[in-house]
C-alpha cells in the first residue's frame, strides 16, 4: 500500500523523489536551500520543513507516541480518536476517528505546520494531501516499520525533522540500552528451555498473526523464544489446524475488543490438547505496546520475557 506525500510552501508543488518503501529509503537525508530544509521522508518523498513549527496534527497513535516521547505534545493541535488521552497531549483538542479517509476540509481548517500520517491514511489515492501541501501544510508519511531498527531510523529521521535532535538522541540512548539488556538476558537461556510461541492478533473465527519479517516475530527471537510460525513470511490469517500442528508452548494474544481473550482460547474446540492450553499457558498482552512500531515495544518485550522466563528476566 503506497501514497506519494509531500510537503512544501503555499503554491509549489513537491515531486516525489523515489518509490515508498517501509524500510529499504534513505531516510533522514537533509538539503540546505534558501535557509529552508528539505528532507526525504521514510516513504520516500521529498519534504520541506517549516522554519518554524508551531502546530502538529498525528493521525496514528504510533507517531503520537514518539512525539510526546520528544516533549513536543504541547504542539499537537489535533490527532487520531487512539491517541486522545495519551500522557502529553492536550486535553480537548480535536480528534479524527478514521486514520484511513480522514475529513480532509477539517484538516485544511486545522492549518497545521506539520501533518504526521502512517501508510494506513489514503494509501490507495494518489498525492492525497497536495491540496494541504499548496496550502503550506508539511506532510510527513512514516510507513509502519517490519524491524527495529527500522523504528531506530524513523525516531532519528522523526527528531531531526522536528528540530529536537537530542531529545531523540536520548529516546534512542534508553531504547538501545534496554533492548541491550533484554538480548544480554537472553543469550543466558539453554537452547532446550527456549519455548515455543504463536502469538495472534485477532481470534477465531479469523485468526491473525505473524511470521518472519515482522517486528513482532523479531521482539519474540530477541527475548529467546520462537515464534512458531516464524517459517512464514509477514502478517497473514491462520488456520486452527496450523497452530494444532505445531503445538505451541505458551500462547499470547493481544486482542483487545472482546471479554475474556485468554478464556476463549482455552475453550476453543479442539485444541484441548495444546500444551500451551493443556498447561494454561495462555496471556494477554498489552495491545498498544505489541502493535505500535516505536519504542514502546519494550513494554510489551519486557511482558513476555517476563512470563516465558521468570527466572532469568524477574529482575530485570
């Protein structure tokens, strides 16, 4: 799913300057011209920054995140309905409650400096936002990340586009010191204590996870586990008779919109015989940390780790 986005003054139009790609742009590279700058963004187009930003509107609770993470949610004047309450944000301000197909004449009323957006909003229409663009508006598309360290770079690109380098620099010091301290943990785990993970992101009856290649399956190796579906590629549906098969030794979830997710897959017909729901080895994860591509992953690493290996991450 790819947009062209672009940012640039009242008037002038941006060309996009290669083709969006969630992890494989060169992102962060910075041009100097007329004292304005001019970046290319994570999905690959060309953006001009403003010299002043005043005003930020956040249409995913992932970028929200990293901006209040940089102190800056006091410049955020609108965002997504997910974010609305998150630590840092103003209370009140108004909220978009479809990141997809956003009200574009209520963004244009808005008249933000900068406009933050994933891969989610307006993916199949062309140069969607051009009329916010002639209008002065920055719009910045930050894919969702496979990897993290594809997360690394979107929060370096992010800082440094938003003028607060060294709060980033100090967001990434924290994150690399506590994924070090995850990984120092887990290359203490004998291979035949390693467990085996499915982790699924919706229930029956369309049960979604994910494989190799995803940020998810990467923050379950680290913690030295295994997804058990990590022989696939991305996120993709599942069938019952695939987790039956590969007999999973703990399994987690992280859906949220429904009672007792736990309880429902220990009830599930024919998976009785499970280890992980014979031994009622089944939890809940935090939904917002396990989901969101930024460093709030940890949240959700720490969890897990903390559930598979009590001995080894208790005090960590």
């Amino acid at each position: 799913m790819m947009i062209l986005t672009a940012c640039g003054n009242p008037g002038a139009k941006q060309q996009n300057t290669g083709s969006p790609d969630t992890e494989q742009q060169n992102t962060g590279k910075t041009e100097a011209s007329d004292s304005k700058r001019t970046m290319t963004d994570p999905s690959g187009a060309e953006i001009t920054i403003p010299e002043q930003i005043d005003s930020i509107i956040v249409l995913t609770p992932s970028l929200s995140e990293i901006v209040t993470a940089f102190g800056l949610g006091d410049k955020v004047t609108a965002c997504d309905s997910y974010s609305a309450g998150l630590e840092g944000l103003p209370e009140g301000i108004p909220t978009f409650s479809d990141i997809t197909n956003p009200d574009m004449e209520q963004l244009s009323a808005l008249n933000p400096d900068i406009l933050l957006v994933s891969n989610e909003t307006l993916y199949d229409q062309e140069s969607p936002f051009q009329s916010l663009i002639d209008a002065g508006t920055c719009v910045i598309r930050v894919p969702n990340r496979d990897t993290i360290d594809g997360i690394k770079d979107d929060i370096e690109f992010l800082a440094d586009a938003l003028g607060v380098p060294e709060a980033g620099k100090a967001l990434l010091e924290d994150f690399d010191a506590q994924l070090q301290e995850l990984a120092d943990i887990a290359a203490k785990i004998p291979q035949e204590e390693r467990k085996r993970v499915y982790f699924e992101i919706a229930p029956a009856p369309n049960m979604y996870s994910c494989g190799n290649g995803s940020f998810l399956n990467e923050m379950i190796e680290w913690i030295g586990a295994e997804n058990i579906l990590s022989g696939q590629s991305g996120w993709f549906t599942v069938e019952r008779e695939t987790i039956v098969s590969a007999n999973p030794d703990v399994i987690f979830t992280n859906a949220n919109y429904m009672d007792d997710p736990v309880q429902e897959i220990l009830g599930r017909d024919g998976w009785a015989d499970i280890s992980a729901v014979a031994g009622k080895n089944v939890y809940s994860i935090d939904s917002d940390s396990s989901s969101h591509s930024n460093h709030t992953i940890i949240k959700a690493m720490r969890q897990m780790a903390e559930i598979l290996y009590p001995d080894y991450y208790k005090e960590s």
